[in-house]
RNA sequence: UCGAAGAUAGCUCAAUGGUGGAGCAUUCGGCUGUUAACCGAAGGGUUGGGGGUUCGAGUCCCCCUCUUCGAGCCA
C-alpha cells in the first residue's frame, strides 16, 4: 500500500510502499541506511545484506542522491529514538538513476543556490517555508471569505500609472501603445468594494526599481481589501484582526515548520490583537527622543545629519527605532500628506497629514502593509491629481466612483513575501516564494 | 543608483611575490546501527576577463564583468 510519509507513524509493523527520491544514503558493510524523500518528509530506509536479494542490494549501491525510486517495507520504531520511524527495506524499484546532484548535504553559497533554485526547493529548509506560504495564503483566503469580502482579480495589464511611471515594467501592446505591468490593484478594488461592499485582490504585482535588499523583489504577491464605508479606524481595526488570525493560525498548523526554521514562536504567540496604534507625529517624537537623525548624501557627496524633520518619510534604521519597544506590529497612522500617494483622503482635522497606516512588523522586519482611507470627494482628487501631474484621462473611469454614489472607503495592501519573511524569520526575501525575480536575476 | 567586501576544483574555503591545497561531492576498496557516518585510494584547475609591473603574479597596479552585504525607494 502506497502511504506518504508523514502518515508512517499509522503503519508500524505494516508492510507500506513509498514513492520518492533518495535524500542521502550511508552504508556500514553488510548495512546500508538510505534516507528517502517523499515530499511530505523523510525516513530511514534499513537494508541488510543479509535481508534482501542480491539485485536489490546491488541495486542500493548504485543509487545516487535524488535518484527516483519505490521502496517496499515495513515500518519499525527507531532502536534509540523516541517518535521516530524507519522502513525495513524489503524491495526496491528504480525509476530514475540521478546524474552527480550538485546540490549536496554541504553548504552552498547564495548564489549557487540561487542559480539552481529549481532543485534547492527540494532542500528540507524550502519545503519548510513553501509550506508555510501555502498555510499564510490559505489563511487569508479563509479570513476574507469568513468575513464577507468577494475576491476581485485585478488586471496586470494596464494602461496607466497608479503613483507613477517610473518604476513600472512596460510592454508593446496591440495597436493601443504601451501597457505597463500592475504594480498595485488598489484602484480596480475600489471600484469592485462599490459594487460588491467588501473585495479583495490577490495576485502578482511588479515594480521595476533596481533595489538590491533583502527585502525587495520585482515581481510579489498582494493581497489587497477594499472596503465601502470604511474610515481609516475601520481599516486598522481590520488589520489586527487579520493579521492576529493568519498568525496565530499558522503558529497552530504549522509549528512544525516553523520550530525546524529556528523560528522562536514566542515572539509570534504575542501577536493578538490590539496592535499599538503610534501617529507619525508620535514617531517623530520617538525618533527625536532617541536621538535618531536623518542622514542624507548632499549634491557634493557630504553627509548632513539632522534631527528628524517633520514631515520626512522613514528610513530602516528609523523603522527600527520605532518598533523596537514594541513586541507587536506596529501601525503608524496619519502620514504628512505631501509624501503620500495622490488618492489618500486628507485628515479633516488636520490636512497636513493623510489617513494613511503603514504597520511595521517587529523584530525590524520593516513595513509589511500600506493603507489608507481614501479620497472620496471628487474636487479634491481632482487637484490632487493634477498636483501629481499625473495623466487626467486614464483617470476618467476611477473618478466616475466619486461621481457615481461615491462613499467613505478604505483598503490596504499587504506583501505576501515581506509577511512570509517575518513569519518564517528568512534572512532574505528571495527564499519567500519559489522563484524570485530581482533586478540581476531572470533565471530559472 | 551610491558605498563596502569579494570572485581559486562540481560545492565551501586555504595558499609571505617563489612547485596552487583541504573537506564535501564523484569513482574504486573496507566496515552489521549509521545520523552532514567513518577509514583508505584515485580522478578533477586557462586561479572571472583583458592589460601592466617583475627574473617570477592566485597574490601588486589599472580597466571591465559578475556576485554578496549595506543605503535610498517601497509592499
């Protein structure tokens, strides 16, 4: 009977077969102790000379690491260790002999795995963060749909410029020029949280910025909520419950996982509900009191270091200083309004600052959701559009919401990969999803 | 785009300006409880590319390419 291997521990004394690849292989004599994969985990193979035919034992000694094969055998307890199995191996069909697997027990460098991607995933560390990517998707879904929110795909193709053109992936289209890649779904969302209340997309977006960090790829994964008659208390309200759900969740179904990362689920567990809520002039007051200035290279190439101005954005090491009190995400709400995007609603009380939240993650995994409560009125997103010099036309259809029932509305945006890599604790944005595309890597 | 570090065997790394080595991987041999198993042997190199200094360059100098790590920008 053909079982999967982390359902072994339900067949001790059967006779089971399993279908996978060879992950490592050691011999003692008359012994050898192959290790199989199956996708689902690994187990010990015991094969005695004495135990087997001749074919099969000389079988055994030609198998390769990665090379294909169906065992038969019966599950045992491990002599010495408690909760683990092994298969005493009593037959063995070789589908496929690898060639030299170039991607040993060993160490590898980031390059060299990088280059060969399609076959690092087969390490235990990739499974183990494909799988919590797969848990953290799962969960959104899930919240979204248990909360009343319709998924509402956005196009890739588009013909216009959410917050500028310069960081977009264009290509040739037909006879009507040049479309770009999307970098943000936000503004069809709007137009679906209309329609339908409470929407979502979740898809691919690009931005064609040549950012080298651990933090950026050029091609990731957004979730995006759009909601009507949502203000920008609604919309916070929203993230900590959310992100406390996918969290917690993922603490619970994939522990596993997450324990074999060295992840330390201590931290995770302290993610409930209610998050601090900071405003940026609170941030900036914390930054002053720290005495964390703003450095910035000068036309000549001289660094001029200040106390922090009001009305910068902020930068990693300003990020830090913000979050490193907290042991929770942490939403810094009401940005100045100059440096935000062209469709965040103006605070009434206070129009120098906008309705927008940026949540930084702890543990100085840096900002992992923008949002914003949304300008609704349609004089005011008309200056702002214009005070943006961005292209009135292709805006025609998004300002027909403003004209048509337009009503309070709020959403954000929230990247998959930056949320994986905090969950996972990755070092590097680029073991988050399968393959990552940066700007000096296509392949594979 | 800027700054710093780097590029030597399939991989990870050594090598005062003076005959380029080791571990793993590969091939062969040994071992009945191995755990990145171990022990023995073998094969494996245009030292990223180009130019220069020198009796002699992996090593020093210049140019280029690529990589890594930071910064900026952002999710």
């Amino acid at each position: 009977m053909w079982v999967y291997i982390d359902k072994i521990a339900d067949f001790v004394d059967k006779e089971v077969i399993i279908k996978g690849w060879l992950y490592n292989i050691r011999s003692s004599g008359k012994l050898m102790f192959p290790e199989f994969r199956d996708g689902t985990g690994v187990i010990q193979g015991v094969v005695a000379k004495n135990g087997v035919s001749e074919k099969i034992w000389e079988d055994f000694g030609k198998l390769t690491q990665e090379s294909s094969l169906i065992v038969k055998g019966t599950v045992s307890k491990h002599p010495k260790k408690e909760g683990v199995y092994e298969l005493q191996v009593s037959d063995l069909e070789i589908v496929a002999i690898a060639e030299p697997y170039p991607i040993t027990p060993k160490e590898h460098g980031v390059d060299f795995l990088a280059d060969k991607r399609h076959l690092w995933l087969r390490s235990p560390r990739q499974m183990a963060i494909m799988r919590v990517r797969n848990e953290i998707l799962q969960s959104i879904r899930d919240f979204m749909y248990e909360n009343g929110f319709t998924l509402f795909d956005a196009p890739i193709f588009t013909p216009n410029a959410c917050e500028g053109t310069s960081t977009l992936f264009s290509t040739d289209y037909f006879d009507l020029g040049k479309a770009y890649l999307s970098q943000s779904g936000q503004l069809y969302a709007e137009s679906g949280a209309m329609a339908l209340g409470k929407v979502y997309t979740l898809g691919p977006t690009f931005r064609a910025e040549n950012s080298m960090t651990r933090r950026h790829i050029t091609e990731f994964w957004m979730m995006e909520p759009e909601m009507a008659y949502f203000d920008i208390d609604d919309d916070m309200n929203l993230i900590e419950d959310f992100l406390s759900y996918v969290v917690q969740r993922v603490i619970k179904n994939k522990r596993q996982e997450l324990e074999f990362l060295g992840r330390d689920l201590t931290k995770l567990e302290k993610v409930v509900k209610p998050f601090p809520r900071v405003t940026y002039d609170e941030a900036v007051e914390i930054l002053r009191k720290k005495d964390i200035p703003l450095i910035r290279k000068t036309a000549n190439g001289e660094e001029q270091i200040r106390p922090f101005p009001w009305g910068e954005d902020f930068g990693a090491p300003h990020e830090e200083a913000i979050v490193e009190d907290f042991d929770k995400p942490v939403m810094v709400h009401r940005w100045p309004s100059e440096a935000k995007a062209f469709y965040m609603k103006r605070d009434p009380d206070n129009p120098k600052v906008a309705l927008g939240v940026d949540v930084l993650a702890p543990e100085g995994f840096g900002e992992i959701i923008g949002g914003s409560q949304r300008e609704d009125n349609l004089d005011f997103l008309l200056e702002r559009i214009k005070e943006h010099n961005l292209p009135m036309e292709e805006f025609e259809w998004y300002l027909d919401l403003r004209r048509y029932g337009s009503v309070p509305h709020s959403g954000f945006g929230l990247g998959i990969e930056r949320l994986v890599s905090w969950i996972c604790n990755l070092e590097h944005i680029r073991e988050a999803i399968p393959f990552a595309r940066r700007p000096n890597r296509i392949r594979p």
